[in-house]
C-alpha cells in the first residue's frame, strides 16, 4: 500500500499471458519468487480466453498495472541479481543496518558483532567490502539535529521513512509535504559518500520499501540494490553451515541510545536525538502514551515545570492518519515528529524475518532485538559544529498527477 | 406493483439507505451530493442535500442503527460523518487516509465503529470519543478492490474484486484479528447483506450465494443463478429474513421468498417476481427496516420505493 507505483511507456491492450512480461525491462525476470510469503499478482486479468485483455473494469479495480507493479521492481533488486552484479563490478561494498543485523543474531543464534564478523567474511569471499551503517544514521541524526535548529516549520516531520514518504507524496498536499524534513536517510547519504570509492553499491535494510527509495530519481541510483533481511537470510545460514566460520567479538559502534524510558532504538533514535539537542540539565521530560502504545507524546518541562515543548513518536498507518488530520485541523502541537510506517517501528520491518506465528509475537521479539542493537557498543555521539555537510533531498507532489514518472 | 418516483439526482445514483425508523432515506450520486427523503403523506418529499462534504462522486451512504449518524465515502477518498442536530444532519468531520476511492461505510449496531473500505485494498475501521473520530486499525487483508463492507454486531465482513469475504473480529491484544472465505464466486463480490445468521452475497458472476454463520465460517445454504444475466451489484433481506431482494446490471430487481425449511434448520429462497426496474443498472437495492417497502437506485439518476405488495 505504501509503496508508489511506477509508469512505464504504454501499455499495449494485449497482454499474453505468461510468466514473463512483453516490456523489455521485465524481460529477464522471473515471476517467481522463492519466498512464498510474497504474493506476486500477476493474474489480475480475469478472462477464460487465450489472450487476456484488460478492461475498464479491471483498470478501476487496480491500484497498479500488471507491469508496473511494484513486486516486480522489487523482484528486480533480488539476491540473485545482487550475486550476478558483484562478479561485473571491481569494487562492490554493502552495507548493513543494523536492525538487519540484529534480527539475523536472533534468528542465527550468534551476537551481533559475531554476526557482524561472519558477515565481514562471507562478504570478503566475494570481493564485496561491508560496512556498518552506524556512521552514516550519525551523520543523518546531525543533519537532523541541525535542520530542527534552523527550521520554521512545524511539525517536522521525519523523513526517513519510504513507506510515509511515499504514501504522503501520494496522498497529501503540498502543504503537508512540505512539511517533510528534507535530511536524506542513513541509506541514501551512504550511497552518497561511498559512491566516490565504489562501483556496486547494496544494502540490507529491514524493510522492501527501501528498494523504492533507492530508485527515486532524487536520489540518483546512489544505491544499486537493496536486499531486505529475509531474502539474505537463506543464504547466510547456507554459509555458515559450509564454511569454516570462526566468528570473532569484534567492536562495533552505534548511535543507539537507551537510557531514558521515552527512548525508542527501533528506528534510530531520531526523536530522542532531537529532544537532547534541546533539554537543558534540570529539566523534565515525560512520555504519554496517545491512543495507542505507538503514538507517544513527549512533553519537555523546564526546571520550573513550564512547559517548553511537545513532541511524538508516531508507527503506523492507523496513527499516521491521526496525526495528519491533527496537522490539518491546525491541532498539531508537535515540534518534531518521528514518524514510521511500520508498527513497533523499523525492527519490525516487513523484510525482517518473521518468527513463527505460534512460538513469538512482535511485542515480545522487539524487546529482544533491541537488546541486541545496543549491547555492548562504541557509543557514538553527535558533532556539535554548525557547518556540517547537509545531505538533502526532494518529494514529489503526485497526490493530483496522473501522469507520474520514475 | 405501487412505486413512487423519487427524482432529483443530476447523474447516476450509487445507493440508496434507510434511517432505522423505516421513514427517511438517504441516497448518494456521481452528482457528488446526498439527498435525504422523508415520506410525509404517503409521498416520499426531498427535505435535505448534503453538498458540502465530497469533491466527487459519493459512493456509499449509512445510517447508524440509532440514526444520530450518517456516514458517507466518495471517490474523493474522502470519509464523510453527518450528526443529526434535532432538525437535520450535519456534516461534523471528513475522514482522511484512504490513498483511493472508497466503495462502502458501515457502522457497528452500537455506533462505536466506523468501517470504511476501498480501492485501495484496505478496509479502515475509526472509532471516536466526544464525538471526535480517529483511525482505529488500517486492514490490508483483500488482495484487490474491497467493494462492500457489513457489520453484524461487533465483526465485520467485506467482499472484493479478489472474489473473497473477509471477517474481522476485535482480538484481545489489541488488534483485529481476520480470516479470508473463499466462497466460491468466480468473480467480484459487490455486496453482502446480513439477517441473523444468514449472509447473503451477490457477484459479479451472475449469482447470489445464502451461507449460514456458523462454527466461525461461512457454510453455504443455496446459490441462485440464472436469474440473472448481468453481474448482480446488490442484495438485501427484508426486515425479517422472509424475503431478499437482488438487483442487477440488467436493469432488473428480483425478489425471493423464503418458502421451506431443511430437515437441518436451513432455510430454502425461491423467486417469487422479478421485473424491470430501471433504464439502466440497478446499483442498489434495500428494503425498509420496518415493512417491505422496497428502496432501489440505477445509473438512469432516479430512485424509485416499491410497494411489492407481498
């Protein structure tokens, strides 16, 4: 649902029903996908005939053509191709998030800087240098910081997210849009800085909807591919099974911070980072829960116990919905607003893996992997200088447009 | 057959819905209004337009079961919520969050919950407190275009162009629990109608399906075909499950009588008219809450309140 929709040139009225698209782009895909949690769709044409032919009917009952279909740009940024492009490329890197990172620990039984040397390994066997994506959320976090500084507009809002960004650039005005903290996301400054040192460049992230980020045109296809969690996951658990893996403790860094209750490290912080370049010693800051336990309300009282500012921590469709309407009806009291698309925040990312329905639910998991994300780490901690590099970016206004491209 | 015209729509008409006290109805049009119509003197008279609250056509219109409100959804994706103030509605909020048009509102027998689907695959179910109302749950559960949704009590159903029913019920942790039927329509579902523990589906293959609520699934009764020749867009139970009435893409209303019971408890339908009711489709059709008196809309822009005289 979040995810935009992307238009290729004409489609002809014809489509031959097969595996594989007419249009020259989907040539080499293959429809099938090995996860079988993924639905792919592509038998939206109802006919019994030997040609199908797409209606006006099935067009209104669509919300994206057979051939623009999302799952198969997505199914173009596959482990597969990730393997084919490494052999073509001189001096490929990746990176890893480090909710990806967490959720492999769990799942493989192993610490995460353990998970970390493991992958340090398997990644070197195939000429692809990796990197921890911790330096580059700092860098995202000071952008931040100081974009908050400067800015007249409130709410804020965050704008890591691209399932938010797309559904926002969708669905909203100009207005709110406008809105939108224009910091590029820890995966897009990533590509950024590393594109100068490397030809390949991938990541794993937690979630699908960053294979769309990374193919916004705004962002230059600094990111070649995007692996979510669970398409990797296989392959690392064939590794380790057949090599000699001697995985080591090595030291890792992170901006996770955990200290205070109203701390949340799902999707990097970056409320709290907000709220610290604010708060003086002595004064008070208290969470209340809005609605629902991923909608939170940070309320920052001075040492009088006047108040100064609110802000919140918004997951999900259902609370995004809620706030937006806030913003409309000139409610919004906030000043910075974390916003999310995924329930429970990134940790729960729909390319995390999944845990069996019966043995775990997401509350009870989340706790884990935060656990995880923070032990034991080089805390890394936030520049103070006001000349930094701003890394920014731009949103589309398509809510009107019919006419949308890539 | 007695039917009154009720004429005022500038373009087709989407649907037509009853006021719980059987003497109100509301209908809504790609004329981007709701018209409301009370019946004084034996003659239905318009007595309201809402025109504020859509930018395109409206597509679905309820009354909640205690009739202090009217909800309504368009193609503008907008969800609309009317209040009666004593002497007439009131639009008092425009609900936002669907990405594309929506296809049907429905609210909960205790008016608690507001259910809203549409294109966009989603079913979205609002809540509210001092009359304030704000997204409870977005649920993504159809595959494709949810066309209708009908509450019984405190769960829900939906059906869609992925040829399913869903239902979702309130879970204890907080969330909404659901579970896909595959009722066998080879197509499209438009609409669902609930009487007790019977639910009713009409499909854009021609066909209407009886199921029995039961054991927490859908246990199929009857399907009536080959009355129809055109996709069937709507469907609706009397107000004491004697009757159901369809209509189709035909330009026709049929209407069954339940006329036996099985040797299991099941009730059995046959045709007792079918006849022409409009120039064009008919979108929708329901009978009145308290008699049979039969509401129906089409695309030719008129309603028409049958006197069926069963």
């Amino acid at each position: 649902m979040f995810s935009s929709t992307i238009k290729i040139s004409s489609v002809s009225d014809y489509i031959i029903p097969s595996q594989e698209c007419i249009k020259p782009l989907m040539k080499n895909v293959k429809l099938q996908l090995d996860d079988p949690s993924i639905q792919l769709k592509p038998n939206l044409i109802k006919n019994q005939n030997n040609v199908a032919k797409v209606s006006l009917q099935d067009c209104l009952a669509c919300s994206g053509c057979v051939t623009t279909a999302e799952t198969i740009l997505i199914q173009t940024q596959s482990l597969d191709e990730f393997l084919q492009a490494i052999k073509k490329h001189q001096n490929p890197a990746i990176g890893i998030s480090p909710q990806s990172r967490a959720s492999l620990s769990y799942v493989l039984n192993f610490t995460d800087s353990e998970m970390h040397s493991i992958l340090h390994q398997l990644f070197q066997e195939l000429n692809v240098k990796l990197y921890d994506m911790s330096e580059y959320v700092k860098i995202a976090i000071n952008n931040s910081i100081q974009e908050f500084k400067q800015t007249k507009i409130t709410p804020l809002l965050c704008s890591e997210c691209p399932g938010w960004v797309c559904y926002a650039e969708k669905t909203l005005d100009e207005s709110i849009i406008n809105h939108m903290s224009k910091v590029k996301s820890p995966q897009q400054i990533f590509g950024a800085i590393l594109k100068k040192n490397h030809d390949y460049i991938a990541t794993i992230m937690p979630c699908y909807d960053k294979k769309l980020e990374a193919v916004r045109q705004e962002n230059s296809e600094d990111i070649n591919i995007v692996l979510s969690t669970r398409e990797i996951e296989q392959y690392i658990k064939d590794y380790i099974q057949k090599s000699q893996i001697t995985p080591q403790q090595i030291q890792l860094s992170t901006m996770a911070i955990n200290f205070q209750e109203y701390h949340n490290i799902s999707s990097n912080n970056y409320l709290d980072y907000i709220i610290q370049s604010t708060v003086m010693p002595n004064w008070t800051v208290k969470q209340n829960i809005r609605k629902n336990k991923d909608f939170i309300e940070i309320t920052i009282y001075n040492e009088e116990m006047v108040l100064q500012s609110i802000y919140a921590r918004v997951f999900g469709l259902k609370n995004i919905a809620n706030l937006i309407s806030q913003i409309k009806t000139k409610t919004c009291k906030y000043k910075y607003v974390e916003i999310m698309a995924c329930p429970l925040g990134c940790l729960n990312g729909g390319g995390q893996i999944q845990i069996q329905k019966n043995t775990e639910k997401a509350n009870d998991l989340i706790p884990k992997l935060k656990d995880i994300m923070i032990s034991q780490k080089i805390q890394l901690e936030t520049t103070q200088q006001n000349e930094q590099e701003m890394y920014l970016t731009q949103f589309k206004h398509i809510k009107n447009e019919s006419n949308f491209q890539w | 057959m007695n039917c009154q015209l009720l004429k005022d729509h500038k373009e087709r008409v989407w649907q037509v819905a009853w006021h719980p006290n059987g003497q109100i109805l509301a209908s809504c049009s790609s004329d981007k209004t709701i018209k409301l119509w009370q019946l004084m003197n034996d003659q239905y008279k318009l007595i309201q337009t809402l025109d504020e609250c859509h930018t395109k056509s409206v597509r679905s219109v309820s009354f909640s079961k205690d009739g202090q409100f009217l909800a309504s959804g368009g193609f503008d994706t907008v969800v609309g919520v009317w209040m009666y103030d004593g002497s007439k509605y009131k639009l008092i909020q425009q609900l936002e969050g669907h990405e594309s048009e929506v296809k049907g509102v429905a609210w909960s027998a205790d008016s608690n919950y507001l259910a809203s689907c549409g294109r966009d695959k989603t079913v979205w179910i609002w809540d509210h407190e001092d009359l304030e109302f704000s997204c409870n749950c977005v649920l993504q559960a159809h595959d494709e275009d949810v066309k209708c949704i009908k509450w019984k009590d405190t769960t829900l159903y939906s059906g869609s162009y992925d040829n399913s029913v869903i239902r979702y019920t309130y879970g204890e942790d907080d969330e909404w629990d659901h579970k896909q039927f595959q009722i066998e329509h080879q197509s499209t579902i438009w609409s669902i109608d609930i009487f007790n523990k019977l639910l009713l589906s009409t499909s854009a293959d021609c066909t209407a399906k009886v199921f029995s609520i039961q054991d927490g699934t859908l246990k199929p009764i009857q399907t009536l075909q080959g009355f129809h020749k055109e996709p069937i867009y709507s469907g609706s139970f009397s107000y004491d499950g004697l009757y159901f009435a369809l209509g189709s893409a035909d330009n026709k209303i049929s209407v069954f009588k339940k006329d036996a019971i099985d040797e299991l408890g099941y009730p059995h339908y046959a045709l007792d008219q079918i006849f022409d009711a409009f120039e064009f489709d008919v979108n929708c059709v329901a009978f009145n809450p308290k008699n049979y008196l039969l509401a129906a809309c089409s695309d030719d822009e008129n309603i028409k309140v049958f006197n069926l005289q069963l």
